[in-house]
C-alpha cells in the first residue's frame, strides 16, 4: 500500500513535527526550526523526482530532464504543495505562545515559508520512514506537477543560456535590491551579458526574480536580432510598353529618354568610380550621298535654268517703237555662262 505524503505526517513523531513547523524567526536556537530538515528534505526531494523523471521519460535527454526538474523542484511548486496539504496553517497553529499573530499569519502565507515547509516534511518522513516509503510519497505529491512540466513549462533561464551558448556569451545574474522584513522578502535581480543589463525582475525568491529576468533578456535579445537583419531589397524592372500603345500621348522628348534607358551600359557597383565617363554625344550622320544622288554641297550650289538676274540688267532697254528684230540677242550669251558654269558644278560634284 503507497502512503501519501499526508499519511507520513500524520505518523511522524511529535518532536519532529514541532521542528518541522518552527520558524528560525520564532526560536532562539536555530537549531531547533526545520532548516536541518529542510537541508536534508531538499536533497531527497530532488533524488525522488529525479529518479522517476529518468524511469518516466527514456528518451529525453539530460537537457530536457534537466528543465524538467528545475520546474518541478522548484521553491514555486513546493510552495503550491505545501499549499494542498495545508502545511501553512499547522504552522500557525504550533508557532510558541508569545508572538505576534499577525507576524505568524504572514509567515503561514509566505510563499518561501511554504516551501520550506515541504522540503521539511520530506526530510522528517525520510528520517523516520525511509527512502522507499518516502519516495512514493513523494512522487504522489508531485505527480500533477510532473505532467505540467513536460506539457508546457517555459524555463527562461536554461532558454537564455541556450541561446547565449550559440555566440560564446554567459549570463550573469545580479542582486540590485533586497527588501522587506526576513518572512516576506523581495529580490529585485537583473540580467547582465556582456556588461549590458538585458532584463530585470522582481519576486519573492531569487530564483523567481532571475527567471523574471531571463524573460525579459529573451525578449530583448529577440528584438535586436530582428532590427539588425538585414531588409530586404526587391529591385523593379522598368516594363516595356507594348507597341500599340508606345505612340500614343507621347512626345519626342519620351521617345528620346527611352532610347536612352534601353541603350544605357550596365556598370557594376565597384567599377563606377574607375570607369571612364561614357560618350554620350550623339554620332554625326552619314551624310554621303548614296549611288545615283547629288551630294548636298552642289545641290546648295545649283542655279535653276532661268535667266540671272545679271543678265537681266545688262539687257538694253527697248523703246516702246522697236521690234523683235530691232532686239539684240542675248540667249547666246546666257547660253555660253550656263555652259561655263556646268563643268564647275561637275568639279564640286566629284
């Protein structure tokens, strides 16, 4: 028959249920509160569920058994423990005549106080009934705590130095602030990589205010990996117009700035400052006259065959009386510079 962990306490000697409900703030003596059984408690506790971790999980491992642990054997879940089988109010009810009620209320309550009480227990049960006995016992007691464990519990502070390991980096935790009377302490710790504070929490417990802040140093790590990758460039093609509709509404000066895109070099990055400035003037035209046609330069120079103005002038005049025959011939003359000026041209020409 398994005992439970309630049972054991019910069969303990009185002697050492006194001690083990007895504050060292209540006694005089500190050899007479519950931190003996309390030391002891806490090593049997962490054997109890380390063994039935490695029975219960066979392929996990040494890792993940350990998170595992961490969680289950921590002061937050002994505290909830202690917290199920009522171990607060038996220490209420066995603290001395002569003390303050309200200061014996607050250490009942105490989440620390709790958890030593169930380490002190486990202890107590072990002296007197043994490893086997206890053992059971004991995983009864945190057999829910187990299932949670392996079903969704975050350990931020095995998560960190994971992460850390990757790039050679160790945490430190630091103990800024300690406050409050010795059954309700507060422990403000801060997380320091590198020289840097990371994060900071507070709690009742130095092990819950490193986990508050190892949470926070995840979070802030998380951040400054996301703002230093680097973003993401996607470079737009200039799209071609189809060519129906590349004249429509355009104008030449459009017309010119896309010949000039398409006809661009490509330069790479690291050559620009060495290459030499692109020629970008355009090429003179081809102005050679083709077979059969007349170079520009003497068709500029072409007269029409029509009478020149000069000799137009040097004509006489005609009175009104005189007749076609009276009239000097002149067409001879204009014929004979027309002739002289036909080789001239054919000179240009060549």
């Amino acid at each position: 028959m398994t005992l439970q962990l309630q049972d054991l306490l019910d069969r303990l000697d009185e002697r050492l249920v006194r001690q083990a409900f007895t504050h060292s703030s209540l006694v005089e003596d500190r050899g007479r509160s519950y931190e003996r059984l309390e030391f002891l408690g806490d090593s049997v506790l962490s054997l109890c569920i380390t063994s039935e971790l490695y029975r219960r999980f066979p392929h996990h491992t040494e890792g993940h058994l350990a998170r595992l642990r961490a969680y289950v054997v921590s002061r937050e879940t002994c505290a909830r423990v202690a917290t199920t089988y009522d171990l607060g109010r038996r220490l209420a009810r066995s603290a001395p005549a002569g003390h303050d009620p309200e200061e014996v209320r607050q250490l009942s309550r105490n989440s620390n106080v709790l958890a030593d009480l169930t380490e002190a227990v486990i202890g107590a049960a072990f002296l007197t009934f043994g490893l086997e006995t206890v053992r059971p016992a004991v995983i009864e007691a945190f057999d829910e705590h187990i299932a949670f464990a392996e079903r969704s519990h975050v350990d931020n502070k095995t998560e960190l130095q994971e992460v850390l390991a990757k790039s050679a980096r160790a945490v430190v935790y630091r103990v800024v602030e300690q406050t409050g009377p010795a059954h309700d302490r507060r422990f403000l710790v801060e997380a320091v990589v590198d020289g840097e504070v990371l994060g900071s929490g507070q709690g009742q417990s130095k092990k819950r205010a490193e986990q508050m802040a190892a949470g926070e140093a995840l979070v802030q790590l998380s951040s400054s990996e996301r703002s230093q990758r680097p973003r993401k460039v996607r470079l737009l093609a200039r799209r071609r117009r189809p060519a129906a509709l590349a004249g429509e509404g355009r104008t030449p000066a459009d017309a010119a700035l896309d010949e000039s895109a398409e006809t661009l070099p490509v330069i790479a990055d690291d050559a620009v400052d060495s290459a030499a400035p692109a020629d970008t003037s355009p090429a003179p035209a081809d102005t050679s006259p083709g077979p059969g046609e007349t170079p520009p330069a003497a068709a500029a120079e072409r007269v029409p065959e029509t009478v020149p103005a000069a000799a137009v002038e040097a004509e006489p005049e005609t009175s009104p009386g005189a007749t076609a025959d009276t009239a000097p011939d002149t067409a001879p003359e204009r014929r004979g510079r027309s002739r002289r000026r036909r080789p001239r041209r054919a000179a240009t020409g060549d």
